[in-house]
C-alpha cells in the first residue's frame, strides 16, 4: 500500500522529463540556422545523431525533409526520400545495368553544400548497407 502512494509522483516526474526534447536543446546558432534556411517553418523536430550534428525533421506542401546542421549552425545538407520511379531515366538506366540483382531500401534526393544536388540509392546488403550517390545524369559520385 505504501508504495501505491509513490505511483503518481514516478508519473509526474516520468512526464516532466518526458517533455523536454531536443530543440529546446538545439544550439541558438542552429536553430538560427534552420529559420534562415527554410523561414516560415517554425517547429521541426530535433534529434541528435551520432556525429554530434543536428537533424531538423519537417514537412513542407505535405513533404518531409531532414536538414542536417553542424553544432555550430552550418548548413551540411537537406534530403527527402523519393520513389524509384522518381529517378532520373539515367540514373535508372545504370541501376539496371550495374545493380540489376540489388534490392533497393531507399533512395533520397539530397542538396548539399559540399556535394550539391544528388540521388542517394541505398542498396541491402549483408550487414551494412551500401550507399552509391548519383548525379542527375548518371554519373556515381562516391
């Protein structure tokens, strides 16, 4: 009986550490950032990955996108995902030519400020999957 008492003040306290999330622990230089780069959207939410970058997760006209920022408030990139159908007809093409026997998890059409714009294809593989970046044309960039 005694420990039923406990039970609501384990709640509260549950739920008031619950309730703090990562923007509000978002540097100001990047949430700065992120109202410069994408101004009108005011509530992404935050997480932190394992580089010590900030991801911004947000939609725009029904569409969700991670901007990712450096602690400091750089820029590093933006990415949604797309469809296969979505891909360039030559990038496509190589895919077939290439990768015909991959099963693809994801592709994103990412804009970076170091790589600028680009096709992520994921493929499965055994353990870690495989990246390969494309450019619009075709041509494989990593």
């Amino acid at each position: 009986m005694k420990y039923l008492k406990t039970i609501p003040y384990i709640i509260i306290i549950a739920l008031t550490f619950s309730c703090n999330t990562i923007q509000a622990q978002a540097p100001k230089a990047v949430q700065s950032a992120f109202e410069n780069k994408y101004p009108g959207e005011n509530d992404p939410d935050w997480e932190k990955d394992s580089n010590g970058n900030y991801e911004a997760h947000f939609k725009q006209k029904g569409k969700k996108y991670r901007a990712d920022f450096s602690p400091n408030g750089q820029w590093i990139e933006t990415e949604s995902s797309i469809s296969k159908g979505d891909l360039p007809k030559a990038i496509k093409a190589v895919i077939k030519d290439k990768y015909k026997d991959e099963t693809i998890t994801e592709i994103e059409y990412v804009t970076s400020a170091s790589k600028g714009t680009f096709y992520d294809v994921e493929f499965k593989r055994k353990g870690k999957n495989k990246d390969v970046e494309f450019r619009a044309n075709g041509n494989i960039i990593n």
